[in-house]
C-alpha cells in the first residue's frame, strides 16, 4: 500500500481488518481516510465479507488492491469485485500458493523465486497473472534475506500492475492477462 501511495496512484481508502495494521497509521499520517472492519466481530465469513465489501463500497474504488490482507475471502465477494480485485503474492504463482512461500521455495531448491500480481478469483492464490518479477536464489539464503529481495520487487511491480489497470491497459483473453503496447510482464531482478 505504501509503494502505491508513494508511487502517486489515487489510494481512496485504505481498510483493515485488523486495528493494529501498519497501513492504516501510514494512510491516516497523509490524509487517506481509513477504515477497520475487526473479523473477529462476524460470526461467520459470509458475514464479515459482506461487512467490508459495504466499508469498500463507500468509497465506490475502480480497483480494489489486497496488500498483506490474509484472509480468504468468499466467492461472493470475490464476484462482486470480478474483474477489479488485485492480489500479490510472494512467490512465482502457480508455485507456492498461500503461507511460507519463501522457506517452501528454499526446500524445494528453486533458482528463482518472486512475486506475482494476479486478478482475484476464488480459488486461493489463483487468477489470470498481471505481472510476476523473479528473483535469483542465491547459495547462502534464508527465508529473511529471500523474503527481502521478494518484498523490494513486490514493491515494483504492484504499483505499475495498478496503474496499467487504471489507465486501461489489461485486457483478460481466454484467462489471461495482456497488457496493452510493449509492457513486460515478467521482470528479472538482480
């Protein structure tokens, strides 16, 4: 969320389910109205979805960005935001989908690692792929120093899969995702 504020995308709101959420002190430090929807206040997930899509809804977003949200959201929810509703996810997805991507990655022995933007859809972890960077797996890794180099290329390719949403530019064939002119969708890191 920080890297899309400070790339100059037009952030509406941000909203946590959590009251302790980094994100919202940030966004409330610049002026961006914020919300807490606590999920432990719903009985069940139908419930707490449908409380947050009405907290999202007032601010009527083109493009709802998930960012350190962990939790799994219902179909429901995912339809009313079809097509709208972008994740990232550390790790070059369809490999090591949901938590402990990084030591997962380092046990199987990859030599690349990284981060996927997708569109949302119910499936976990899973959707039409906007933009992915991919980081070397070096010899004397752990999950912090992975974690690290995942995180600084997440932070590049979030805001520029944004933008090419709110400027038009990702077109979804056949499910999957083009972007229109001579963008690359996929970036190696160093």
């Amino acid at each position: 969320m920080q890297a899309m504020v400070e790339a100059g995308l037009p952030v509406a709101a941000v909203i946590s389910n959590r009251a302790d959420a980094a994100g919202l002190e940030f966004a409330a430090a610049r002026r961006i109205p914020t919300a807490v929807v606590p999920h432990r206040d719903y009985a069940t997930r139908e419930a707490f979805d449908a409380a947050l899509a009405q907290a999202i809804d007032v601010f009527r977003p083109e493009l709802v960005a998930l960012a350190g949200f962990m939790r799994i959201l219902t179909e429901s929810f995912v339809l009313h935001y079809r097509g709208r509703l972008l994740n990232i996810h550390p790790s070059l997805l369809p490999a090591f989908p949901g938590l402990d991507t990084h030591a997962r990655a380092l046990v199987a022995g990859v030599k690349l690692h990284g981060a996927t933007v997708h569109f949302v859809t119910a499936e976990l972890d899973h959707g039409p792929i906007v933009i992915q960077a991919a980081v070397p797996v070096l010899p004397r890794d752990d999950e912090a120093t992975l974690a690290a180099r995942v995180l600084a290329e997440e932070h590049r390719i979030y805001p520029q899969a944004a933008r090419w949403f709110l400027d038009g530019n990702l077109v979804i064939e056949s499910g999957l995702v083009r972007v229109k002119g001579d963008h690359p969708q996929l970036l190696y890191a160093p």
